[in-house]
C-alpha cells in the first residue's frame, strides 16, 4: 500500500514538474518574442558572391551566350551540315557540344521552305510542337525566327510571294501565343537568305508589308528583333504601339566596325546615336561570323574580344551566339576559334579599365580577397545582359513600419528585361511572403547604380521576418544577385528583423 501511495505521489509530481515546466518554457519564448525591438536601425551586411561563385549567375533567365539550331518545318529534319539529321537529334546535339558552358538561350529557325507555295498543313504544326516540347523539357528559351531561303546561291528558287507570308503569319499567330513563355525574342526573318534581310530580296518584296505581319502575328509584349535598324525607321512609324518593342539583332560581328553592322560603320551617324539609347530598353543579339571565314575578314586571328565587349556595352547586347567561331563542327584542322582562343585572353581590373568596360571588383577575388585568374570568355559570358548586385542595404522599423533602402548595382551590359516583378518583400519564417512591394520598372535598373527607399509593413512587430529582394521574369523564373545572400524559394535575403 506504501509502494503504491509512493507511486501515485510520484506521478502526480512528475505532473506537476511538467506543468510549472512547461509555463517556464513558455514565458521563455514568450520574453524573447519581446525582446524583438519596436524601434530599430538595421545595417544588414550584404556580403559579395566571389569569383568562384559566380557560376551561379549562369542559372539567371534571358541573358548571355546562346547555341542556334535549325528545323526544316515539312520534313523534320535539320539543315545545312545536318540536313541527313533528325531536327531534335540537331537539338540534343547541340545541347551536349556546350553542355559545360550552361548556355540558357537558343536561337531556333524554323524554315518553311516546302511551304513557299502553300498554307501549313497539320504535319508542320506537328513538327513545330514537338520541337517547343523539347525546348521545353531542356529549360530553354528560343530566339526564334521563321526563314524560307536556305540556298544563298539561288534564293529567288525559296521565295514565297507576299501574300504567301501573310497567310502563313496568320497561321502562326496562335502557336506564337501558346508558346511565348518558351519565346525570349522573336526575330523578323522571313525575308532574305536565312532570314537576313539582304538588300537583293528586300527590293523583291514590300518591306513594310513584311513588318506589319510579323508585328500582327505577335503578342504586344513580344519584342521583334530586326536585322538593320533603318528597317525599323523604314517600315515601324514611331508613332505606332509597336515601335517601342521593335529590337535589334546583329549578325556580323568582327571586332571592327563594318557596314554589314546593324546600325552601320560610322559612330558619328544619326542611326548609331539612335541605337545605342533606343537598345537601353532592348533585348539584342549579337553574333559573330563562323570562324572558317576569319582568314578573309580578321586575317586569320581571333576576333578581338575587347573590341567586342565594347560594342556589347555600348548597344546593350543581351545574348551572344556561341555557335559561331567557337566550336564549329568544320573547322579548320588544328584551328582554335576566337571564343577558345579568348578562354586563353587573361584579364584584370586595370586592363577593363583600359577599355572602359565595367566590372564587379569581387568578380576578380576568392573567398579570402585573393585574385583569381580570369579570361574574356568569362567576362562576356557573366556581363552580357545584366549582373545585378546589392552594394548596401538598411532598415528602419517602428512598430509595423519597416523602412528599407538598397543601393543596387547593374554591372551588366543592360537592364533586366522580361522582369515583371522587382519586389522587395517580407518573409515570414517559412519563407511565405507577408508583404511586398514594388521597387521599380526593370527598365530603371540600367547599367549604373540606382539608390531605391520603400516601405513595408510587418503583421506583428514582436515576430522576426526576413528582408528581401524578389525579381521575377514572365514565366515565374527568379534573378539570383550577385551577393553571397541566402537563396530562399527564389528571394534574395537581405536580412532579419529580430
């Protein structure tokens, strides 16, 4: 009986221990939720991503080196040197070729050849379907453009008539709109040998036709790249709601200026001064020319990267082919190219500034402020488009009010097109955001510094949140800064209110 009113006595102080336990761990919890201050400054240490790191930025969407790719719509095979090959086997081959260099942009041509002389049947929508799936499945955006002439020895044999074209961009008006998500850009095309616009098919065909129903067969949030800019002056009254999505592509790139180039040899013309601030709120591509033809045109050397990077900076190049003078499959026995020739171009801070080029000063250093070697394919590779860092960031909070400033800098080559949401907001312990707001347009963040003050609200002044910095592209793809911040469910983490 001793044992058992021992027992009971035990149990019931064991009870009682947990209970008066429990209330203590609880007022612990409860005295350290009020000891998160009403009032505060916040100076959060922003710390930069190193040179090693930087790879990182190679995931961030609608930016840098792109492959190309091509399908013969009626057949579904490729063309030119893979005109025996299977289109998607082109494809897949192309991704293995410049798998290590994690390209996130593809330039797509759609030929339409065997269509000249009449509409597309189901077989060609079957084929361009399948081709977006793929894309789709390997995460790539498509630079794309439709083309007729392949042959640029007798292109008047694959030239359709005008009406011709407007038929068949009144047909893929509908496939352009279902798969815009996978379409970075949209290039004119259509007239010309590879859809070039060379001046010989341009007196051919009615120009401004031409442009009206590539601009119809688009959404308006679409950008339209063009060959030439006079094309644009030509043909896209500025007047017009479509004016200000017409783009620029340049397909002729040796280092020196040429007149093949988008806005001519001449940085004194009207057209130069004009493209270089229209493409401020542009996406642009750049290409150079295959590498086999470098001994009429650069007399056999590498094409100049800093020349290149100059020309990049100036007209606010977005992406890059890389199937050019790179790694082409014909090349030259024992010949290198200029973009493996420029992995061997070392660099430094004092030589960029030679050119003017911009540059993160951590883009250069380890960890540990050490210098590591760098080389001018990395730098095009990282600086091509944008490269957006956070130099510095506080908050002030008084009770709900949180008061946040943020220097950012674009060390990039543009703005951040295609950024639907530049947000900071707050975030709950989970990581849910709980509030936001807008810090400005995409178009703001040109290359440059650009100081930003908002306001945010906290649901309850005594619960620590998260500060951050969300940018958010069309198809809900986020951009990663170039800071050493923690990457939370695609939120640039700033710091913590506690």
């Amino acid at each position: 009986m001793d044992k058992l009113r021992r027992s009971k006595y035990f149990v019931l102080g064991m009870l009682v221990f947990a209970l008066i336990g429990g209330m203590i761990s609880t007022n612990v919890l409860l005295n350290q939720r009020s000891l998160i201050p009403k009032e505060k400054t916040y100076d959060f240490n922003v710390k930069s991503l190193d040179g090693n790191q930087s790879m990182l930025l190679q995931e961030n969407p609608n930016r840098g080196y792109r492959m190309e790719v091509y399908l013969n719509v009626e057949t579904n095979k490729s063309l030119f040197e893979y005109k025996t090959v299977d289109a998607i086997e082109q494809l897949e081959n192309e991704i293995a070729t410049y798998k290590s260099d994690n390209p996130k942009l593809i330039q797509v041509y759609f030929y339409l050849t065997g269509y000249k002389d009449k509409d597309l049947d189901d077989n060609a929508f079957k084929n361009m379907n399948a081709y977006f799936d793929k894309l789709k499945e390997h995460d790539l955006k498509a630079i794309f453009r439709f083309a007729y002439v392949s042959n640029d020895s007798n292109p008047t044999s694959q030239e359709p008539t005008l009406a011709q074209i407007q038929r068949h961009m009144v047909q893929v008006k509908p496939f352009i709109e279902e798969h815009k998500d996978q379409i970075h850009v949209f290039q004119a095309g259509i007239v010309g040998a590879w859809g070039e616009w060379d001046s010989g098919a341009m007196s051919r065909i009615d120009n401004k036709a031409v442009m009206d129903a590539v601009l119809a067969a688009t959404p308006k949030d679409m950008q339209v790249q063009v060959r030439y800019s006079y094309i644009k002056e030509n043909n896209v009254p500025n007047t017009s709601e479509d004016y200000n999505r017409v783009a620029f592509h340049d397909d002729f790139l040796i280092g020196v200026l040429h007149s093949w180039n988008t806005a001519g040899a001449d940085r004194n013309a009207t057209k130069w001064k004009k493209m270089t601030e229209e493409s401020k709120q542009l996406l642009v591509d750049g290409e150079m020319i295959w590498g086999s033809a470098n001994g009429y045109y650069t007399g056999g050397k590498a094409i100049n990267a800093y020349l290149i990077a100059q020309r990049m900076k100036e007209h606010h190049f977005t992406s890059l082919s890389m199937t050019h003078n790179y790694k082409e499959q014909n090349k030259e026995q024992g010949k290198t190219y200029s973009m493996a020739e420029w992995q061997h171009e070392y660099v430094n801070q004092a030589i960029l500034d030679t050119y003017d080029l911009p540059y993160d000063e951590a883009w250069f250093m380890d960890a540990d402020g050490n210098n590591i070697p760098r080389n001018m394919f990395e730098y095009l590779r990282d600086y091509l488009g944008y490269y957006l860092k956070v130099e510095s960031a506080t908050a002030t909070v008084k009770d709900d009010v949180v008061n946040v400033s943020v220097d950012i800098a674009n060390y990039g080559f543009s703005a951040p097109h295609k950024v639907t949401k530049m947000e900071l907001v707050l975030l709950d312990a989970k990581g849910t955001v709980v509030d936001a707001t807008s810090m400005c347009k995409a178009s703001e963040l040109q290359p440059g510094n650009k100081q930003i003050n908002v306001q945010l609200t906290r649901p309850d002044a005594s619960k620590p949140y998260m500060v951050a910095i969300r940018a958010e592209v069309e198809d809900g793809t986020t951009i990663r800064f170039a800071n050493d911040l923690n990457y939370v469910q695609g939120n640039n983490v700033l710091g913590i209110l506690k």
